[in-house]
DNA sequence: TTGTATGCGTTATCAG
DNA sequence: CTGATAACGCATACAA
C-alpha cells in the first residue's frame, strides 16, 4: 500500500492541498474547524509529509548535519545529547556524520554529500577556521561551531582557561607541593584539540598569581596506560603531602589507584583534582571540574535554529564555564 | 550563487537533460563522445545531484540510515569503519542516527522521519525482533542487523559463543586455577546484548568438554571502577598460579594492573585472557580474542547493498568468528 | 480564508 | 542513441 500523499489527505478532508500543506506548516490563516478536519484527516491517514519532497519545493528540509569526531568519549555523547534534545523539540531531524579520519571531513566538506544538503550545519570540536574563512562551508548553509572558538561563524565553546584558573585558585590554598599531569595533543593540524593547552595556561596563572609554582610537570597520551605510567613517574618523585591537578579524569582515577596501592590517603597524602566530572567520579568522590556539555550542545542548536528562523545579526559566541566541585580527594 | 543543476549541466554540454541524467546513472545506452562532455560540464560545473530530487523522482537517494548505539567504545568505531566504507564503495551516503535511549529508539521508527525515509536502513545491536516481527520495520525498505542475529531479515553477527569457546579451550590447557570475570548486562530489554551471555556459556562448554571446571566467577559493570574492584576481589582470594578469563579487555586490563601491584607476573603467576583487543591489547602484550569487526560492518553493507540491486532471496545470516590472539599474559 | 496553478531537480517514458 | 515532457510530493504565489 503507497504512503498517502497531501493529496490524500486534501482529498479525505474536502480541502485544496494548499490549506493541508498551510496546516501542515502552522500558517496560521487557516480557520479552526478546517484545520480540525484536516488534522483528522491526517490522523486516520497516518500521514506523514515526505521531507524530499519538502525540501525540493521549499527549500527544507527539516534535518540537521553534525559533523562530529569519533571519539569514544562521555563528553560527545553528552554533547550529542544537548543538541539532539534542543533540535527534536523543534523538530528538526538530526543526521551525524561522523569524522572517522581526516579523508573523511575532506570527502564532506569538499563533495556535495548529504551531509551538505540538510538545512544546518553544525561542526564539533575541530579547529575549521582555515576552511570556513576560505568559504568551503560558510556560503552553502547556516553553520554553527561548537566546542571550537571562531570569530566568522556562531559558535559555542566551553572555557578552559577558566576550567584551569578554578583548579589553579582551589590548588594554591592547599598546603604542600603542587604537580600536574598533562595531556599531549596531537599531531594532524586540522584534528589538533586545544583544550589541554588552555587549562594548562589557566592553572599556570592562578598558580602564579597566588605566588605558587609547580615543583613537576608530566605528560602523558590519552589512554588507561599512559595515564598510569605518569601516576607512577609522579608518586615515584613526589615529596608529600601533594597536590597534582589531572588535566582530565581518566589521569586522575590512575593516579587514584596508584597511591592507593601506595597506601597512601588521598585528600590527605595526595589530593587530587580532576577535570571532566566522568560518571565514576562522585563514586570515587574525586574533586573536578565539571562541564555543561549537554547546555553547549542545546545552545549551539538554538544558536543554528536562530538562524534558519532568519536571524541576520553577526557571529555570536556563547562562552560555557567549567565549575569545580569539590569532593574528597582535594 | 546557486547550486548547479541538472539542467546547468545540460546547457552547458549542449544536450537535454535526459543523457544527463544517463550519463549520472550508468544507463549504458549514451555514445562515448557525449558521455565525455557530459562529464566535462559536470566537472566544470562542480556539480553534484540533489539527492531530495533523486529520491522523489526515481525512488532512490543513494542514502543510508544507519542506527547506532551511542556506546563509547572502539567497537562502533570499527564497525562503522567498515559499514562506510563498502557503501563508500557503491557510491551511497551514509547518515548515522544516534540511539541516545530508548525514546529516541521508538522515534525513529515509529514516525517516518528522515532515517525512514532512506534507500536502506543498517540497524547495530539491539535485539529488535519483536519490533521487526511487527513489521514496524520490514515493510518500509531494505534493513539489514549488523552486530545482532535474526531470521526475518538480513545480518551479519559476531559469534560471540565461539568466541568464548576459543578462550574456554586455551585456557583449559593451561596449569593452575581457573576463574573467570564476566560483564553485568543491561536492564532494558530493548537495549539488552547478549554477548556476555554467549562469550559465557561458550567459554563453560570448552571447560565442560575439557573436564575442568571454574574455581570462581565475578561479574562486573562495564567501566573502570567496577572492573577494578572486580580485579581486586578476585585476586585476594586467588589460588595461585592461575588463569582469569577477562571477557572483556577492560576488565583484563585492570586485571592486569592490579597483579602488577602485587608484585604478581602475568603469564606466570596469573595468566589472563581478555576478549576485544583493544588498541592498546598489543603493547601489553594482553593474550585476547580478536574481533573482525570492520569485516563485519562491510559484509553487512553489501547484504543490504544486494537487496537495493534488487535481490529479493530470503534472509542471509552471515556469521564472523573471533580469533584467539596468544601473547605474553597467557 | 481557501482552492488552483506553477515550480523545485530529478528520473522515466516515449517519440524521433 | 537522444531530446521533450510527464510525473514525483510538496510549498507558495496568486486568484477567488
């Protein structure tokens, strides 16, 4: 059985298509009891308008494109989440395309792809400024950036430097040595992150601020196994009591489990201070920064919505702030 | 400026619209000369066909839906490596739909969203059977179950039970105690995998025809924390030497961890196996089950693939078999 | 307030 | 082998 068309439904209800489709799209010079018999028509049709069609003749096609790193974190899944919830409630369609590699953002960037026909753009994460300012995206449709900074295009950023400047202050009232533990970033220009770098600036400054320094520095790749060779380098040297702020959770729970084995007491030998808030960190009682990941995400869709309503104003950046939450282990 | 159209293209090669559109679909019956500068002004014109237009005309947008899991874990990675790139190959698009929870899991089905509304549909992991049976999903278009067996419709599925053979007669042969660590699955029925259930009972059965039995088992949630007090627990009360099959390399891994705190050897004292190998498996020399999963997404791109040509045989389950990987712990 | 006609970009049909 | 032209399902300008 073919799916029902508008002209079904105009058919059944005794109307034009043109007042099915003005229902349809909320034009609001419909009368009530037409838009009622309509709307039953609809119902008892089970119709749902085909957004090809829709998109050929109007122009929308109600879905959205997020390009988006694959990688396996909480943190985009939490992103996805913002931004899924805040499109669905205006019920626009969400479609991710994911950045398996560096080919594959070329291949949607530079081909007309689906990915380059919904009516929103919206690029997570990687440092596109050199494309956007060469207009590769810019030109074609609306285009949001979120968890990136940029000055040509609406974006959504979360402040890391402010992240590092919190953990900073909090580190600098607590009594003996203070280290740290950083992340490297990585090599490909275009997929470089430089959220490890800010939170370093951050943390240095308020350290230097409040007169303090840091007596080490280490440095360790994002996985469970650096992130436990760098545990064991730092207590290895440590003078205690200390205090080491991990740039990211994941090398703040190793560090954890190495003084535990250690016997030592964290928040008391060793106080640490996370950044992230994963979901074992109140478990652990780990104190951390915590990011609105899910708030970014749902203003970087209403910033993009904004436009497809047909704002016109220039770029907008909405600056999102990590918060630190103090527990048990600093 | 205006995306080019077909008619652009037509124009510009000097001839009708229709050997352009042969020319853009392989319709063989276009004399080489015109086929060359037809490709020319496409070239020129950087034109690319509107794939909205392609599916309300012809039936077809050469677009996949795939729904996906938003699980943070390397598997999805891989899989859909291999999915993108077998329909790369056939020149499909693929938009990947995130399956947040449940809710959004009904949406996608239930109203004929974008997702439904794309030449095929790729579904990962979940047991859908009921909703298939209901033909909520069957009638629409083509569907194939990747990473999930059915026999009402096409898939390709990991042999999971195999797998867990494969671990279960290693491990028989080796000296000493045997335990074993499994992974706690979910609670909604919808998002439920078995494959713990099947690496488990496979795993038993090798033990049972091998005359041997476990000493112990535990189980743990899948994350960090769970994993290692899961590690901790069992090796307090461990015969040693041992052999611990770890059903998943994070467990494994923090398996690993704790033993070296102990001042344990692995492949000595406690021997482990692990089941996924992770990346980082191989640096440390982690004995675990491979997982051809990349093989799998591309073989489950080309079963749908095969019905879009328009194969209309009945359901085809393709199976994929762990291989067991024998390095230093083991 | 509503119906009708036209156009959107493409494929398919049918002459030529 | 190729060029018109009619669909496809919908939105919208225009007329009523």
């Amino acid at each position: 059985m073919r799916k029902p068309t508008i002209q079904d439904v105009a058919r059944r209800a005794g109307v034009g298509v043109g007042t099915v489709s003005r229902v349809l799209n909320n034009h609001t010079a419909v009368k009530g009891a037409t838009r009622e018999t309509v709307l039953k028509a609809i119902a008892d049709l089970d119709y749902t308008p085909n957004p090809h069609a829709r998109r050929i003749a109007g122009g929308k096609s109600y879905t959205i494109s997020v390009l988006l790193p694959v990688v396996t974190t909480e943190f985009y899944v939490r992103l996805l989440d913002g931004l899924e919830t805040a499109f669905q409630e205006a019920r626009y369609d969400v479609a991710i395309f994911p950045l398996l590699d560096r080919s594959r953002l070329e291949r949607y960037l530079g081909s007309h792809t689906l990915a380059y026909q919904a009516d929103g753009l919206v690029m997570a994460t990687y440092n596109l400024t050199a494309l956007l300012s060469e207009r590769r995206v810019r030109a074609q449709q609306p285009t949001v950036l979120v968890d990136a900074f940029a000055t040509n295009v609406d974006c959504a950023y979360m402040d890391n430097v402010t992240g590092g400047r919190l953990a900073g202050e909090y580190a600098a009232t607590l009594p003996g040595e203070l280290y740290a533990i950083w992340v490297e970033t990585e090599l490909d220009q275009l997929f470089t992150t430089r959220v490890f770098e800010e939170r370093r600036s951050g943390f240095l400054g308020a350290l230097g601020a409040a007169g303090r320094t840091l007596r080490a520095e280490f440095t360790a790749s994002f996985d469970a196994l650096a992130a436990r060779n760098a545990a064991v380098t730092l207590l290895d040297g440590a003078q205690l009591p200390c205090t080491v702020f991990a740039s990211a959770d994941l090398l703040a729970g190793a560090l954890l489990d190495e003084a535990r084995l250690r016997g030592l007491t964290p928040g008391q030998d060793v106080r640490v201070i996370g950044f992230d808030d994963q979901p074992w960190a109140a478990a652990r009682g780990l104190t951390t920064l915590h990011q609105p990941v899910e708030q970014m995400g749902y203003e970087a869709a209403h910033l993009l919505l904004s436009r497809l309503g047909g704002f016109r104003g220039p770029p907008r950046a909405r600056r999102f702030e990590p918060r630190l939450i103090v527990r048990d282990t600093a």
